[in-house]
C-alpha cells in the first residue's frame, strides 16, 4: 500500500511492495538515530511508504556515497547528489532544463517514434530536446554518469578533472548504464511512448483552454490547463491548479499555436511528464500507474 498526496493506491504487485519495503530499509539504516528507526518500524507496520524529508537520497537517482540510495549503481567519488544533474554554475544552456551539469547530447543522435510510421499518430514530433535529452544524457547510455561540467570542489571543469572515484554495480559498464536493459532507453526511441510530440492529437484548438477535450484536436485527449497569463501547461489530475503530481507540459521556443490575433506556446509532452526524478514514486512516475491512472491522466480510452 502506498500514498500519495493522501490518497491510498493499492499496490497489487509483490515485487513492487518489497521493493518499497526495500526503500523504507535503506532509509533507515543510512541513519543511525533510534527515533529514526522506529518511525520506519512504525510506518512499515502501518504499511505506509516513508516519504517524509528526503525524496531523491532514497531512491535510484542518488548515485554518490550519500546513504539511501536504493539502486545498484554508485560513485565512489562524492557524497554529494544533485552534482550528477545540476550545477549552481557553468550549466549547459542548450536546452531548457534547470541548470544542467552534463554535456547534452544532439539530437541528431537519436531516432525519433515518428519515423515507426505508425498510422494513428497525428502530433507533430521535434527533435529530441527539452527536458527529455536532459534524461537522456544518462538513459541513452553513452556517456559515464560521471561525465559532468563541473565536478564537486573548487574550479574543477569536466569528467578528466574527477578522477578520484571509480563505479561499482552491475546496471553499469564503465559508468554508462549498461545496454540490454530496460533502463537503457537508447538512441532508438522508435519503442518508447512518443516525446517531443504536440499534446492533444494534433495539438490545441483554442488560445484559451478551459481543461476540456474540446480544446483539443482529438477529443481522446483530456483538455490541457494552463497558467493564466503564463505560458505554462499541465494535465491535471487532482486538486486544481498545477502541483508536481499533474502531468506536466513543455513548451519549446518558436512553437506556438495562434488563432485571433493571440500566440500562445504549444504545450508537448516530454520524459518528465510522466517522470518526476526527484520523487519515491515506483519508476519515478508522478502518480502512482495503479489501474493505468498515468495513462488515463492524458488517454481518455
Ligand atoms: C538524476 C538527475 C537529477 C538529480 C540527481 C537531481 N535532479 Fe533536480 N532535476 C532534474 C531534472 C531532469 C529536472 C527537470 C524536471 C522537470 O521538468 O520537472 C530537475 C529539476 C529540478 C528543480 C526545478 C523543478 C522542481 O521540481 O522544483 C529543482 C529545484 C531541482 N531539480 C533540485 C534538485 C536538487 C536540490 C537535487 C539534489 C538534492 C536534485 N535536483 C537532483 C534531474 C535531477
Ligand atoms: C545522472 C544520470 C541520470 C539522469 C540524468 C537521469 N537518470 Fe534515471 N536513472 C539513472 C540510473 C543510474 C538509474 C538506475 C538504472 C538501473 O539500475 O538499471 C536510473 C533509473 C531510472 C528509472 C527506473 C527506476 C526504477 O525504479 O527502476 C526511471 C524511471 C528513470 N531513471 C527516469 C529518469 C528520467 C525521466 C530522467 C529525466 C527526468 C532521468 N531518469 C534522468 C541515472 C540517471
Ligand atoms: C507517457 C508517459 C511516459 C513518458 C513520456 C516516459 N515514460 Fe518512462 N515510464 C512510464 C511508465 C508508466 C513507466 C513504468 C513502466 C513499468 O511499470 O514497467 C516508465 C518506466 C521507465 C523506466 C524504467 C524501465 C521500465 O520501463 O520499467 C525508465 C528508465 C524510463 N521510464 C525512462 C524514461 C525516459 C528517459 C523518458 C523520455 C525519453 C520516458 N521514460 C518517458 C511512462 C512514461
Ligand atoms: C502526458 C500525457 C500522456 C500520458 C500520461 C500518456 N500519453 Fe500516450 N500519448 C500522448 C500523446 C500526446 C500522444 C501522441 C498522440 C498523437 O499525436 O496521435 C500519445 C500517443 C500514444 C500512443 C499512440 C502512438 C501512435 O503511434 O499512434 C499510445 C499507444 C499511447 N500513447 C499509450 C500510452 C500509454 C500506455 C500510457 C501510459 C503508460 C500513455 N500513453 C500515457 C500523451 C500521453
């Protein structure tokens, strides 16, 4: 059993409940203090999954020394955790992500779902870019993990100046996730659920959007929302207005949608639509895919 924001989701497979279990474990014993260990025996004896204060440490984007992290993957080097993905300075620019610290890939590297040539898709496809190429800058598997612009400490730039660290774990080879698994993502996208692709079917109909499906090309879709007097969309699936557990659109610059006289930027869906990095959810889904909720969230089916 798990919660999120309140409401209980049922978790029906085993392996994901000791996984969870798994989760509250580690949380635990990378700290020593009593009070600690027995808030998890508490929270395990009421079957609620820890989620208090520290998300990202407990989860398998921790990739340093720092405790919690549950995946198999780890670096020697640091004890530091956002350092893998963001920099407060020097960050990549290419795209609009939050202050990156890895060099992203080009697009041009990547095969996009569109040239699958499947029948049904009607949204237009960019190249790989936004947030998604961000992911992909470890999840296509090309580059070391440890590959970052500015390393931990003072005035060191670039992969060849972090040295002082070597990775262990079985999901990695020479710091790359290793290729064969499903974490693996690739450069072929043409077997993943489509991204940088127009939200709606073919897009929006209208300026102003209420959240209806009218709003959309294909009304298979639910209406996007939208912040007023703000380019910045999301499909909501709770309490109104955006929070981290709706669905979250990207806009990329050059893209808009116009109709009388008003512009606005397009909304796309991208990795972390569904994604959240930073949270415990299973999979880093950012609401938990009991019944198929992810999907339905956007696919009115
Ligand atoms: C595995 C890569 C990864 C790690 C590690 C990581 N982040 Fe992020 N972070 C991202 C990505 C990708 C985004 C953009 C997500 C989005 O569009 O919602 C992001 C966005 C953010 C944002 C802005 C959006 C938001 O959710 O508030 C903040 C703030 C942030 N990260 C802080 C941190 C901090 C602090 C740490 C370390 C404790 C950290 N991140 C570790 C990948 C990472
Ligand atoms: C710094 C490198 C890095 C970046 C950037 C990164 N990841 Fe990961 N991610 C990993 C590693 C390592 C794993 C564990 C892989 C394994 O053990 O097979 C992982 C695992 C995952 C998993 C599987 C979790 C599970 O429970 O099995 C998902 C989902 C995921 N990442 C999504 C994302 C998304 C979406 C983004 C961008 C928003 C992102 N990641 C960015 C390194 C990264
Ligand atoms: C439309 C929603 C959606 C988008 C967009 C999406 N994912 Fe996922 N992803 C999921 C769901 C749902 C799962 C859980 C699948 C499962 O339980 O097997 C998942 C699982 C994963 C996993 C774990 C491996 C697996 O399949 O079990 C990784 C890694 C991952 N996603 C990375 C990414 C990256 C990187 C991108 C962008 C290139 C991306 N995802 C885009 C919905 C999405
Ligand atoms: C953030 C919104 C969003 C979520 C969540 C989402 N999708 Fe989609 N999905 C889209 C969009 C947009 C398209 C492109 C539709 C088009 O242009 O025809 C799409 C396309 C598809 C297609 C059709 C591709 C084609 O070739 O016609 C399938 C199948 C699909 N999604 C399945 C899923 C499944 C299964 C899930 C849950 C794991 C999911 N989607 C979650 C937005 C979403």
């Amino acid at each position: 059993m798990r919660i999120y924001r309140g409401r209980v989701a049922a978790t029906s497979r085993p392996e994901a409940r000791s996984q969870e279990m798994g989760e509250l474990m580690s949380a635990s014993s990378g700290r020593s203090g009593k009070g600690w260990a027995l808030l998890a025996a508490a929270a395990v004896g009421m079957g609620i999954a820890w989620s208090a204060g520290a998300q990202i440490t407990n989860t398998k984007h921790n990739l340093g020394t720092a405790p919690g992290g549950t995946g198999v993957n780890q670096f020697s080097g640091t004890g530091e955790i956002c350092v893998f993905c963001h920099t407060p300075h020097g960050a990549d620019t290419t795209a609009a992500v939050p202050l990156w610290n890895r060099t992203l890939p080009s697009a041009g590297s990547f095969t996009t779902y569109d040239s699958l040539g499947t029948s049904t898709l009607d949204g237009k496809t960019l190249p790989v870019g936004s947030v998604s190429i961000a992911c992909l800058s470890c999840h296509d598997g090309v580059t070391s993990m440890s590959a970052v612009i500015n390393a931990p400490g003072s005035g060191t730039t670039g992969d060849a100046a972090w040295v002082a660290g070597t990775w262990s774990g079985a999901n990695q080879t020479a710091g790359k996730i290793a290729a064969g698994l499903i974490t693996n993502i690739g450069t072929d996208l043409r077997n993943d659920h489509p991204i940088g692709i127009q939200y709606c079917g073919g897009g929006i109909t209208t300026t102003s959007t209420s959240g209806s499906n009218t709003d959309c090309n294909d009304q298979d879709f639910k209406g996007p929302n939208k912040i007023t007097g703000q380019n910045i969309w999301y499909v909501d699936t709770g309490t109104a207005g955006r929070q981290k557990t709706d669905m979250i659109l990207y806009t990329r610059s050059g893209e808009t949608f116009n109709s009388g006289g008003t512009s606005v930027a397009e909304p796309f869906v991208e990795c972390a639509s569904c994604h959240d990095p930073h949270t415990t959810n299973a999979t880093f889904l950012r609401i938990s895919n009991s019944a198929s909720a992810v999907c339905l969230a956007c696919h009115t089916k």
